[in-house]
C-alpha cells in the first residue's frame, strides 16, 4: 500500500496538473489503511517496536543506543502519524471529509 501511494506521488510530482483532492485522496487511503490491527501505519509501529526488542538483546552493553530510539521511533509513529495525515488531508480537500 505504502509503495502504491508512494508512486502516485512521485508520479503527480512530475506531473503538470497537481491536483489537492487527488492527493487528499492518497491521504485518506492511507489514514484508512491505519486502522488497527492491519493498518499501514500500526504494522510500521510493530516492525520498528521488534526491531527495538532484538536490538536489546543484540547491543553492545545492553546500554540502549540502539532499542530506546527505536522505541521513540515507534512510540511517535502511533501517536502521531495517523492524526498528522488526517490533519493533512483535510488541509488540502477539507470537503472530501464525512
């Protein structure tokens, strides 16, 4: 999903005609596709939170340069990055909202 909208992005980049509600569109796939327990965006949060947990177990020292970043990372990416692309996307096509 994420590569999909990706390309769609790219693809109105370099296109003449960008267009808001198209890119409220991707927007909103996305914000859709967020929802727990298969969403785009807690699927993120679950690989970096694992990567966290073998990074504990694998860190020189077991002294956290590695696993509390990445728990930040996750920790931020749930707590912010669904409601940023709500916010987003209403910027951009605030009548495209139900």
């Amino acid at each position: 999903m994420a590569s999909l909208a990706l390309q769609q992005i790219e693809d109105d980049l370099s296109a003449d005609d960008v267009d808001q509600a198209e890119l409220a569109a991707i927007l909103r796939e996305l914000i859709e596709d967020t929802d727990p327990p298969g969403g785009f965006i807690p699927a993120l949060a679950q690989l970096v939170t694992t990567a966290a947990k073998r990074a504990e177990q694998i860190e020189p020292d077991r002294d956290g340069d590695a696993s509390c970043p990445l728990h930040e990372a996750a920790d931020l990416i749930t707590d912010n990055a669904g409601q940023r692309l709500i916010w987003a996307a209403r910027a951009l096509h605030p009548q495209g909202d139900t």
